[in-house]
C-alpha cells in the first residue's frame, strides 16, 4: 500500500470509498484528532483517524442510502502495536491529550486491510 492516495473496498453489502488515505506518526495523528475532534480508532496494530471537511453530510448520506456506498474524505493511519486508552504529546510548547478507542464496523475492516498491507 502507498503511502498517500485513493482506497477502495468492499464491507458487507457496501462499497467504501477513501478518497485520501495516508500513513502519518502516532503523533501528528493524536495532534490532527485533538485539533479536528475527531477520535482515533484502533484496531490489530493499526491507529486511524477519519476527517471529513469539505465532503457535504447531505450528499454522503444520500449516497450511501441510495447506492451503498460509504464515502470517506479522510483517513490517516499509523502503526501501533498496543492499544491504549489516549495518547499524549508534548512538543514544541504544545501538550495533546486525545482518548482511542477501539475499532467498530467498517472502520475495523478497514484496520484490517491496512495490517494486512504492511
């Protein structure tokens, strides 16, 4: 797997789509979930982080009940062999405390391609 660039699976009935996907550090990922509130999801080694800033809500729900399929904007992973229940960072006069949880549904498949794909 690439480190940057388009995904695409397939998880039950559904096609998923990411459109970017990119491997980062653990923490530009604990960085990027506290700026955007987003939680980081971890699953079999695999960290991910999901965003979605300029796809409209509207469109993807309509998308995925009219066609199923799952758009993801966003998806930055990073390998972590261990879970743990947040990450911390203290850098450059910045301290960064997010919460992980663990995986669930699509967001576990797609842990799952990713370990595979080391």
């Amino acid at each position: 797997m690439s480190k940057t660039g388009v995904l695409r699976f397939r998880w039950l009935d559904y096609d998923v789509e990411v459109i970017n996907i990119e491997r980062r550090e653990v923490k530009d990922i604990a960085f990027c979930s506290y700026i955007s509130k987003s939680v980081p999801l971890w699953h079999n080694g695999i960290l991910i982080c999901r965003c979605n800033e300029f796809l409209d809500l509207r469109n993807v729900a309509k998308k995925f009940l009219r066609e199923k399929v799952i758009l993801m904007e966003q998806v930055c992973y990073a390998h972590m062999s261990e879970y743990k229940r947040g990450l911390t960072m203290n850098e450059e006069s910045v301290i960064v405390a997010t919460p992980v949880i663990r995986a669930y549904g699509v967001y576990k498949a797609l842990a799952e391609l990713l370990a595979t794909a080391r």
